[in-house]
C-alpha cells in the first residue's frame, strides 16, 4: 500500500537544490499496515472501480467543459457575480472569504456572468457527440444540473477555507507590533491603538486552550500557537508573576520537553487537535519553546530547562552553521503541511541569542560578571 514518507535525505531519483530535499512523498510499501488495513485498502480499491463511473464531477470540471462548449450553462449550479454588490458587512460577501476561495470565486463568477464560450469547431462538435447518448440539443440541462452539478465540497477536506478566520498567532503578531509602534510614537492614535491591544488580548486569551496550550493556524502546531500567545500576551505586559495565563502556558511547554532536552511535535497534532510527540527533537520546535519560555520569564525562574534546550540546538548545527532541514513544520487548512526554509536557521538562532542575551542582563543585575 502507499505511506506518505515524511523526513528522509534525497536519493538518486528525487532530490531538490531548494532545501526541500524530497521531504514529503508518496511511496508504495507491499507490506505497509496490517493485514487487516491491507484487505481494507483492497476492499475500497475494488468498490471504485465498480463504482468509478458513478461518481458525481466537481464543479470546476464542468465549468472546463461550459467554456469548451460542451456542456450548456444552464446545467450548472449558479456561481452568482451580483454577490459582490451586496454591503461588504454582510459575511456573504466573497470579499470576506478565505484568499483563495476568494480568487476562485471571482473568476468563476466573471465567467458564469459572462456565460463565456469558446469557439464551436468540429472537434467540440465531435465531443459532444462521443460524451453524451443522446442529441445534444435535447438534453434537458435542468435534469442534468441536479445529477451531474453537484459540488466537490472542498471544505470537507479544508478546515476554514471559506471564510477567513481570524488566528491567535496573527493577533498576537499585530499586538506586539502596535505595541513596539506605540513605543515610538506614544501620542499618534493613542485611543484607538489601546482599544485594538486590549480586544487583541481578549481574543488570545480566549483562544488559550485548559492545558495551557494554543492551536496553531499556520504551523505544527500547538508548539507554534503557543510561542505566539505568550510572545504577544508578554508584549501586552504579562509576565509569569501576574497572569495565570503565562503560568499554564509555561506549565504545557515544559511538560512536552523531551528527555533529549529538545522539543519534537508530529503533524500528525493538526489533525488529531491533540499535542502529538515527534519522537525525536525538532530544530525549529526547540527554538520557538525556548523563545516562549524566555519571553515568559523562565530565565529568572529556572534557567535549566532551556540550558538543556540550548545544548540541544547547538548539537544540531551542522559544519556550515545552519541547521538541519527536518520535517514539515508549516501547514495551513489543517490539511496541507510544508517547510519554510529559512525558519531553520532564523528561529534555532534568535532562541540562541535571546537566552545568551537575558543571561547576561540577569548576570548584570545580580552584580556578577
């Protein structure tokens, strides 16, 4: 049977100069699973195709076939262009959709308006003779559009792709930067730059999870929510001492602390919405822990945890100075997991140099040297 292959080093057949290095792929193991799934994977292979002919086509496909001409639009579903003239503070309207269920809407929309067709040339002519048993033009398109129009729901497999869902690590993102902003200029919209920070503080608080954890929108996951709830919460002036919500998030990061020192989340916990252990330490996990932890305060309480980490981070770097490219630590939809590849390097070094650096303001203000 297939298995996604997650991780792993290129080989003769697949490899990228990118630093992706074939990290994601398909390939077929005869002995994969149990004996059980096997028959069960053998089962479904057979119940298509018995069945493969049956299946209802998404949208998208017979929208190819109406600009084709070889399907009438009168068949399809209404893709309706007049939405975008009803008040934008309506959520109906596609410009609050997710970015690419927006673009995709748009054009579909442009193009059922439209009612565009190309060119009938004896080829089109030709196929809508060889795809349909009877006269083309007695096809009763109101019939075929409840049978054969039926959309492909993609929000079946994608979480929130239709509507753009608001996320704790962005607003945490916006908090910290109207709060560095606000540093400089501390009279230019003063009113309404505290409005913004303390609803973008309810709302993090809000989406803290009982364990002390946050779900990450746009990486793996519960490691990477988590680092942007305390970093913004810390921005906005919690600290360990005067917010429950640091404590418990302190409390979840260190109880996932492995016994290498490091941190190592799955992306198996997007899926599950449960913290999944990796098994093994992860560059860019260990490094948005530490950060976590610093900006929590850990330093001053108990430095330890992330001298372990540290050492960790410093054993992974390779000869060059960078680090390792792992596995996937980026995902969006729930769904879709990928690398950005400069986070292995970038976050593995700003861990390093912000614990070096508050080492050494606490070793100033105690009178050491």
């Amino acid at each position: 049977m297939w298995k996604l292959k997650i991780g792993g080093a290129s080989g003769p057949w697949l490899r990228s100069t990118s630093g992706f290095l074939g990290r994601q792929v398909w390939e077929f193991d005869p002995d994969a699973g149990t004996a059980e799934e096997r028959a069960e994977v053998e089962r479904m292979r057979q119940n298509f195709t018995e069945h493969r002919f049956q299946r209802k086509e998404s949208q998208d496909l017979l929208l190819r076939l109406q600009i084709l001409g070889i399907y009438d639009w009168s068949g399809n579903n209404p893709i309706i262009p007049e939405l975008w003239l009803v008040p934008y503070f309506l959520p109906i309207h596609p410009g609050r959709f997710w970015c690419f269920c927006r673009l995709v809407y748009m054009s579909m929309a442009y193009l059922y308006g439209k009612k565009f067709v190309g060119p009938i040339t004896p080829t089109v002519l030709a196929l809508r003779e060889e795809l349909y048993c009877g006269s083309y033009e007695n096809i009763d398109w109101n019939k075929a559009r409840d049978s054969c129009a039926k959309v492909l729901n993609p929000s079946e497999s994608f979480q929130n792709i239709v509507i753009d869902h608001p996320s704790a690590e962005c607003t945490a993102s916006v908090l910290d930067a109207l709060i560095l902003f606000k540093e400089l200029y501390p009279m230019y919209h003063n009113k309404e730059i505290e409005q913004c920070t303390e609803s973008a503080v309810k709302f993090i608080l809000s989406k803290q999870r009982d364990d002390g954890s946050w779900y990450g929108t746009w990486g793996i996951c519960f490691t990477y929510g988590t680092f942007f709830g305390v970093k913004g919460l810390s921005a906005a002036g919690r600290t360990y001492d005067n917010s429950s919500s640091i404590r418990k998030a302190c409390n979840f990061l260190l109880s996932k602390q492995q016994n290498t020192g490091g941190w190592g989340e799955s992306y198996l916990s997007i899926e599950t919405e449960v913290y999944v252990d990796n098994g093994a330490p992860h560059a860019v996990d260990t490094a948005w822990a530490m950060l976590a932890l610093i900006y929590a305060g850990q330093v001053e309480i108990d430095p330890a945890p992330l001298h372990r980490a540290a050492l960790v981070l410093m054993n992974m770097q390779l000869e060059s100075g960078e680090f390792p490219q792992e596995e996937h630590i980026g995902c969006a939809n729930s769904a879709f997991y990928f690398n950005y590849p400069n986070y292995r390097n970038v976050f593995p070094v700003m861990a390093l140099g912000e614990f070096r650096r508050r080492l050494i303001a606490n070793q100033n203000k105690d009178g050491r040297t």
